[in-house]
C-alpha cells in the first residue's frame, strides 16, 4: 500500500502505522474555510465565489445559488458542506456547456503521486455526496502542464440522501509534473457537461485529453430548479483503498486550515472602523501602507478591494503638529515592493498631507474589504 506520509508518531485511526502522518493533498476537504462570502445568489460563470479552493466551472448551465451548507452526513464529524442549488433551470445544453466543481492543486503538492515516472502511484479520491437527482456522475484527474486526463464515473443512488463515494484512479508513467508553484493538476467534479464533452467515450484510463471523452454519461444537474447538490469530507490519498481501507478523513486545527487556504486567498479584514495598518505618507498625495501576510502566498498576490466614496480614511499629523484626517476611496498595490510575503498599498486617490508624516488608516464604510488573491 502507497502511502503519502512524514515522519510522525499517532494517527493510527487513519489506518496507516503509528509512525507515520498523512499530508493531505486535497485542501480545506471539509468545507470548513470559506473567506470571501458563505452564500451567493444569481451565479452564472465559473470562479472562486464560497468555500476556499474549490472554484465553480460554470458556462452556460442555468443560474445557481452556491453556499457553504450546514446540511451534512451525521455523526461523520464534518459541519460544513459545498452546495450548488439550481435558480434557473437548462434543460436543454448547449454542445459547450459545463457545470462543475474543481480543486487545481499546486505542483509543490502532489510529488509523493510521482506521475510520470516509472514508479507512479494509483490515486483514491473518497468524498460525500448528496443530490436529489440520481444517476451517473462523473469524476476528472485533469494534468494542466501535459494536458492528460482520466475520468471514472459514480452513481448517486438514493435521492436526498449522504453517500460516501470511493474511487481509484490508475497511475500514469507519462508527464511529469513539475515540483514548482503552478497548477500541476485538476480534481473536477461534472455535474453537467453539452455534447462536446459527452459524444465520445469515458477515458478511464491516462490518456492525451480528448474533450469528447471527458464526461460520458454524465446527468443534467442543470434541468431542474429542484435540483441541489452537495458534497463534503474530500481526500485523495495516494494508493489503491477501498470503502473498507480507505483512511480516514485527515481532520486538521481550523487555524491550520485557514493557513493553508490563506496560501492562495487572504480576506484582510472587512467591514467599517476596522484597522487596515499603520504607515507614512510618502507624498503629499500618497499614504503607503505596509501590508504582511500571516502566510507566505503562492505567488505576489493581486488586490481583490470592495472601494468606494470615503471607504476608507487616514488619520494621523503633520509637520507642523497638527492632525488631520482625510477620507479617500481606493488602492493599489506598489508593485516595486511587492512578493508572497508581504507588499505595500497606496492610496489611489482622495488622499492630501504632508510628505513623511505618519499616520494611522481605518475602513469608513461597512462595505469596505481588502483581500488578496494568488489562487490557482
């Protein structure tokens, strides 16, 4: 049995021996982190909207609220869920349509698969699933930099009811991935595909990627407004289990979560009268901001800001002694001191003081948010 492991001593209820300690692949499985909203209404296109690192694949497939859910299997240990809840209803797919779900895992990630090589590794993906359209579904093993996938289908059995779902996808000896920060590969979940991804036939083996043959057989999650689905406690271990051998569920700390998560998005803060940082007004038309991140991210993140009139505002002194305070209403990134671990912010506009005065700088406006993005 393959496993993906360090040096440890405990975990022995994970079914691996007592000196060894999973790192799971798979991040935030259990649904627990969601910084940048808890539920959004009137989604149609695909992005990061809810639950951290795993991003909606949306073109042309109904209307649909996405959340993260309370409603979960009982006495498994998870609280939180991933829903999709169709609003508007496609009944009729297009040929290019898609609706889906997906976690792009980073190439750092994934070296204990040892994909293309000699002694590439079998992979178990084991989840929770719940909708009330039953039938086959299709799971994806997508590989970004060589452009090879492998596809196994599922079938949801019983309407409105937790099932626990375990899939074995073969090894693959050709593509390597590269051990770097880019995204190596894909886990997507179907949920319904048009007739350029479902006219040919399943892939259930590693192969060139055909989009015909990535999601044969798949249902139409999209034809009903009734339709909901739901899943929780994803993993993808490295070896060949089964529903009897298959580990279990690497609980992690909340707080090891959110660090994990905060790799790719960081929700700074939110809301009015919050505390953005302290800085120096490096003009009289500009107040920087140094800005530090409890983790270092993936990459030099983007500013991701909910701005407006006087969201936010300085207050501090100036040369003379004498305070002031001035209201301004956007940012943007020094990008000639920015990296993963840190950067400054600058005010964009509205802003007028001293040169080298100090200050101090606070939202103005509950709808006021900083966040920075460096996902996949």
């Amino acid at each position: 049995m393959a496993l993906n492991t360090l040096p440890n001593a405990g975990l022995t209820n994970r079914g691996y021996p007592s000196d060894r300690i999973v790192t799971p692949i798979i991040i935030n499985g259990d649904m627990s982190v969601a910084q940048r909203a808890t539920s959004v209404t009137g989604v149609t296109s695909g992005t990061y909207k809810t639950v951290d690192r795993f991003r909606l694949m949306i073109s042309s497939a109904g209307t649909w609220t996405v959340s993260q859910s309370t409603t979960v299997p009982t006495g498994q240990g998870f609280n939180n869920s991933f829903k999709y809840d169709c609003t508007t209803a496609d009944a009729s797919l297009g040929s290019g349509d898609i609706l889906g779900l997906s976690q792009k895992i980073e190439g750092f990630n994934q070296a204990a698969v040892k994909k293309g090589t000699a002694n590439a590794e079998k992979t178990t993906l084991a989840f929770w699933v719940r909708s009330n359209k039953t039938g086959t579904y299709i799971c994806e093993l997508y590989d970004d930099q060589n452009t090879r996938q492998v596809s196994k289908s599922y079938t949801i059995d019983s309407a409105d009811t937790w099932e626990k779902k375990v899939i074995v996808f073969p090894a693959d000896t050709v593509g390597a991935n590269d051990f770097d920060n880019t995204q190596a590969m894909q886990v997507n979940w179907w949920l319904a595909m048009g007739s350029d991804y479902t006219s040919g036939t399943l892939s259930e083996t590693w192969t060139a990627a055909t989009s015909a043959n990535r999601a044969v057989g798949q249902v139409n999650l999209a034809d009903s407004t009734s339709n909901e689905w739901y899943v929780t406690g994803v993993q993808l271990e490295v070896g060949e289990f089964d529903s009897t051998s298959i580990p279990s569920f690497p609980f992690e700390s909340y707080a090891n979560n959110l660090s994990k998560c905060q790799r790719y998005y960081l929700h700074y803060l939110s809301g009015n009268n919050k505390l953005v940082g302290s800085g120096i007004a490096y003009s009289s038309n500009q107040a920087n901001v140094p800005i530090h991140f409890p983790t270092t991210m993936r990459t030099s993140p983007s500013l991701d800001a909910d701005t407006g009139t006087a969201y936010y505002r300085v207050l501090g002194s100036n040369s003379s002694g004498n305070g002031y305070v001035d209201d301004f209403n956007a940012f943007v990134i020094d990008r000639a001191h920015e990296n993963a671990t840190g950067l400054f912010i600058n005010t964009s506009d509205g802003f007028s003081g001293t040169g080298g005065g100090g200050f101090y700088m606070i939202t103005e406006n509950s709808s006021a948010s900083i966040a920075f993005d460096a996902e996949l």
